[in-house]
C-alpha cells in the first residue's frame, strides 16, 4: 500500500511542462507525401480485401445451392429406383386389375 501511496503523491506534485505556441503558418502542417501514400495503401488493401471477400461469399453460395441440387437429384433417384424394384410398392394398374378372390368353403 506504501508504493501506492507514494505513486499518487509522485503523480499529483508533478508540475506541467507548458508547450510553447507555434509560430508559424498552421497551413503549413501536413501529413506530406509519406502521409498520402500511406492513406491510398490503405483505401487500395481495403477495396482488394472487399472484392476478394464478396468473390468467396459468392463462391460458398454457389457451393451450397449445388450441393442442393446434387441432394435433389440423388432423392429423386432414390424414388425412381424404388420404383423399379418389383415388389417395392404394388402401383394401381396392379391392384384394379386383380380379381379379387374369395375363398369358397
């Protein structure tokens, strides 16, 4: 608790240091050409991130809506194949046309 203590009374008696007035022209304060290269990298790193970002998005949509298709596809099938198989569902020509039999007795 000491070490605080003495860190606060440190802290609060320190005087500041004025910081004299500029004298010359305010206009004259630019960032220059270092600071304007460095401001269009940024702006061209950022419209390169946002293209390739919008190209990955619409790739993964892409990917998805296939896979659909492909899951569409593959179910019908499946459906048509069961279809094929004798003896997987009787279909209604079969089952009109049968008689139906009676056990006489």
């Amino acid at each position: 608790m000491t070490v605080f203590a003495s860190l606060v009374i440190l802290w609060a008696d320190s005087t500041p240091t004025p910081v004299p007035a500029y004298e010359g022209d305010v206009n004259l304060i630019t960032p220059g050409v270092v600071g304007f290269a460095v401001t269009f990298l940024i702006a061209i790193a950022t419209v390169l991130l946002l293209v390739d970002m919008s190209r990955r998005v619409r790739r993964v949509r892409y990917r998805s809506e296939i896979r659909e298709q492909i899951a569409i596809e593959q179910a019908e099938e499946a459906i048509t194949a069961s279809d094929a198989q004798p003896g997987s569902r009787p279909s209604k020509n079969a089952q009109e046309s049968d008689p139906p039999t009676t056990a006489a007795g």
